[in-house]
C-alpha cells in the first residue's frame, strides 16, 4: 500500500466521525459531506477545516457527556 492509501485509511477508521454524522443527520452520504468540506476549504483558505475541527471537538464533548451508564456506580 503507497503511503496515501495509508494514511486515507487511517483518517476514514480513526477520523471524529464528523461527516458520517452530518451526513446521516442531512440524509447524505458521508463522501459528499467530506467533499464538500474539502472544495469549500480551498475556496475560503482553509476557513472550513476550522469549522470541522470544532465540530468534531463539539461532537466529542457531547458523546462524553450523553454516553450511557448502565448503573449509578460507573458515575
């Protein structure tokens, strides 16, 4: 495997889920939401992948508050 194919694996398996989730939640596939984030980055310099950044900080925050216990003791 070249070192591209590598390293897009990578990012796919152990990225913040971001577009997989916008993309559910729009009702798209995950591939357009990370194209769009791709053109929509070198149209505004990179203005985008801020946004992805916070977004995938904001979605971490909130699977760590809303994750599910299955008793008082794991608290």
């Amino acid at each position: 495997m070249s070192m591209i194919h590598e390293i897009r694996h990578y990012s796919e398996r152990r990225g913040f889920e971001v577009c997989s989730r916008l993309g559910d939640r729009l009702g798209m596939k995950a591939k357009n939401v990370r194209l769009f984030f791709i053109y929509i980055s070198f149209f505004s310099l990179g203005a985008w992948f801020a946004i992805y950044l916070i977004l995938a900080f904001w979605l971490r925050l909130k699977d760590l508050i809303y994750s599910k216990r299955s008793s008082v003791f794991d608290l």
